[in-house]
C-alpha cells in the first residue's frame, strides 16, 4: 500500500525493442528507414498481419501446382 492508503500503480512495462526490431527488420524485412517511421501501432497492425496461417490442403497444392508449375 502507498502512503495514501491505496495501492501504488505498477511502472509501466519497459518497451520491447528486440522483439520489436526482430519483427520489423526480419520477419517484415523492413528497411530501417521504415522501421523508425513506423508508430508503434503500426508496427502491431503489422504483426497481426504475420500471425499463423492454415496449412494449405491437398487441393490447394495442386492448385498451386497447376498454376505454378516447375520450369523443366
């Protein structure tokens, strides 16, 4: 409890640059530039972009397939 008798708030969190800049420059391959421009709610717009995606099925691989073909 504080002085005043409530409880003291909690410090904020420190931000997380690492896992930021890991985000940003790696897995989005943003150029610094970029990067640093970007506000930290653009920056969590765009990791809700990379989240996980369903595995493709059988017919949509050889969908891909068929549109895609290896060049022999």
């Amino acid at each position: 409890m504080s002085s005043t008798g409530g409880t003291a708030p909690e410090p904020p969190s420190a931000f997380p640059w690492d896992e930021a800049l890991a985000l940003g420059l790696g897995r989005l391959r943003w150029r610094p530039r970029d990067f640093w421009r970007a506000t930290p709610r653009e920056l969590m717009a765009a990791a809700a972009l990379t989240g996980p995606r369903a595995a493709l099925d059988g017919a949509a691989l050889r969908d891909l397939i068929g549109r895609y073909p290896d060049p022999t």
